[in-house]
C-alpha cells in the first residue's frame, strides 16, 4: 500500500507522492461506500504544482456502492497523486511497485 484517504468531502488532499530517485507504477482505486453518488477527481501532477482541472485524469460520479480502478500508472521522482470528492464516504488507495532509478 501506498496510500489510503478517506475523502473529507470538501478537500483535494495528496494521496502519494514519488520518492527522489524513484519511478513507481501506481494503482489508484475509489469506492463509495455511501448511499449517494460522490463526484470525484484523480490528479497527476509534478511535486510543487497544484491539483487542478488541468492535471485531472479522471472526473466522474461514482454511484453507491462502485469501485473505480486507474491502473498502471508510471509516475517518476517527486510526481504526486491528489484525490478530492464531494462526499465524505469515498476511500482511495494507491498501491504499486517503487524501483530504484540508477
């Protein structure tokens, strides 16, 4: 595991950020465990800029009780990956391999 959020329902919050000298694939999986639909939006984006529409992969309504995977994500030294819903019932986990950059 990589990370792990539960959502606040109002904040972007950083869910992983890449190590110095690191290339990491990376895993990201949302589930709404809520009775209602949750907006939510996954961003990539380098260490220092924000989360923003402009570095969002995925903005989409998650129905109750669904499961989002993002899958194999290649993401270098000092990327991050930040997370943001509107509901407070949404977990996001990232999980992946790191390896050494030599």
């Amino acid at each position: 595991m990589l990370g792990k959020i539960t959502s606040t329902g109002t904040d972007t919050e950083l869910l992983y950020t890449v190590p110095a000298t690191t290339r990491t694939v990376v895993n990201v999986a949302a589930t709404n465990t809520g009775g209602n639909a949750a907006q939510i939006k996954i961003h990539v984006h380098p260490s220092g800029d924000a989360a923003a529409d402009g570095n969002a992969i995925e903005l989409l309504e998650l129905d109750p009780g669904a499961v989002l995977e993002r899958t194999g994500l290649v993401l270098d030294a000092g990327d991050q990956v930040s997370v943001w819903s509107d509901q407070a019932t949404v977990s996001f986990h990232a999980f992946g391999v790191e390896s050494a950059v030599i």
